[in-house]
C-alpha cells in the first residue's frame, strides 16, 4: 500500500474561487481514487490573507469593498460577483453575496491551526467556507468562530481561549512566509506531493490528471 499523495492548500476563507476550487479538487480527487489501486491523498490547509487590512467589521456590502479595494465601477463588481455566483452553482455551492459579511480572515486562520492540533482541520474549513459564502455568518469575531467551531465537535472554550491568546498566530505568519518563498501571490494555490504546483480553481479533471502522474512517477521509482 503505497503512502497517500500530500497536498498543501493554500487559500482564504473570503476567497470564492477557493471553495469553487475546493470542490473542483474534491472531484478531481474522487476521480483519481476512483482508479483503485489505493490511489489516496492527505490535504493540508495553509494561511493566506487576500485582504490582511480588512477590518473585523466591514461597515458595507460585497460590492463596496470590491469597488473601493479593486477601484472598480460598482456596476461591474456586480457583474462580476454575478458571474462567481453561477460558477459556484455549476459546483453546488449557494453564494449569497447580498448576505456575505466582509471581515478580517486571521483569526478563522488561526481556528483552522487549532482544529489542525485536534484532527478536524478538513472539517472546520468546509463550514468556514459555508458560513462565510452560504449563511452570511460572521467569520472575523472570536465568539462566532468559537461556535463554528463547537459545530465540527472541537471544544468552545478551548477554541476561544486559543483565539484570545493568539496561540496559533506565530503559525499563520509561517504559512504565509512560506507562501512568500514559494512565490504563491494568489490563492487556491495546490502544492502536490511537495513539487508540483497547480494555481486556481482548476478542472476536476486536471487535478486528476497531475495526481496520477505522481502516482506514475512513484510506481517507477519502485519499480
């Protein structure tokens, strides 16, 4: 049984194209496991701030912190942010940018080092996403993120203390002086068996298709 292929996500919880692209991953991957043979992979999610100025609490919607941090004409923020919402349909995923509630991402961060620490990194970032493109939850408050995070079965009160002290900050700074020297300036960025690097929200099957190519290179490595 050879050992699962390791990938290292690099993306942010306001970013759209990620969760698009995470689900475009988590097909690509069914598809490359699909094969057999114990085709399987080990995900890591990595910090990365599209927007580290961004206040706690945006006072405005979607479109006006596009318009002011783009420089965009709101009519085509709009349009664009219309756009986004139907490629995520094409993926099942329901963005509501007329609820989204625009905040700083560091500390959701920091939750996902904690629920690293505890074994659901991969859970509490699938309800990160949905709460901050599907619910119009808020991502960026200590309490709010506490209780996502006794939603995925991690402890409240050790979640909120964590995020109180800023005990995994030191953590979200090295992902991102990783990123830095990786030379990764947009996310979802994937990292595939520590030299392969795939930017974007990428076709299921082209995930597909650079995963069995490692899995080949492997196989003839041993053979």
């Amino acid at each position: 049984m050879s050992e699962p292929i390791k990938i290292d996500i690099w993306s942010d919880i306001a970013c759209p194209w990620c969760y698009i692209g995470k689900r475009k991953f988590e097909a690509g991957t069914g598809l490359f496991a699909g094969a057999g043979d114990g085709r399987d992979v080990e995900v890591e999610y990595h910090s990365f701030e599209l927007s580290p100025d961004t206040p706690v609490d945006f006072d405005g919607s979607e479109v006006d912190f596009l318009a002011g941090h783009k420089g965009m004409p709101a009519e085509q923020v709009g349009q664009m942010l219309e756009r986004v919402t139907g490629i995520a349909s094409s993926v099942g995923l329901d963005y509501d940018f007329d609820n989204l509630k625009h905040t700083n991402t560091v500390k959701a961060h920091e939750l996902l080092h904690f629920a690293k620490a505890h074994g659901k990194q991969l859970e509490l970032a699938e309800r990160l996403f949905k709460a901050y493109f599907v619910e119009g939850g808020h991502v960026g408050r200590v309490d709010d993120l506490a209780d996502l995070a006794a939603e995925v079965g991690l402890d409240r009160a050790e979640a909120l203390a964590a995020l109180e002290s800023e005990q995994y900050l030191a953590d979200v700074r090295e992902d991102q002086r990783t990123a830095t020297e990786f030379g990764i300036n947009g996310v979802p960025f994937f990292v595939i068996d520590g030299k392969y690097g795939v930017s974007g929200a990428q076709d299921a099957a082209t995930f597909a298709q650079v995963l069995e190519q490692v899995w080949g290179e492997r196989e003839a490595v041993t053979a």
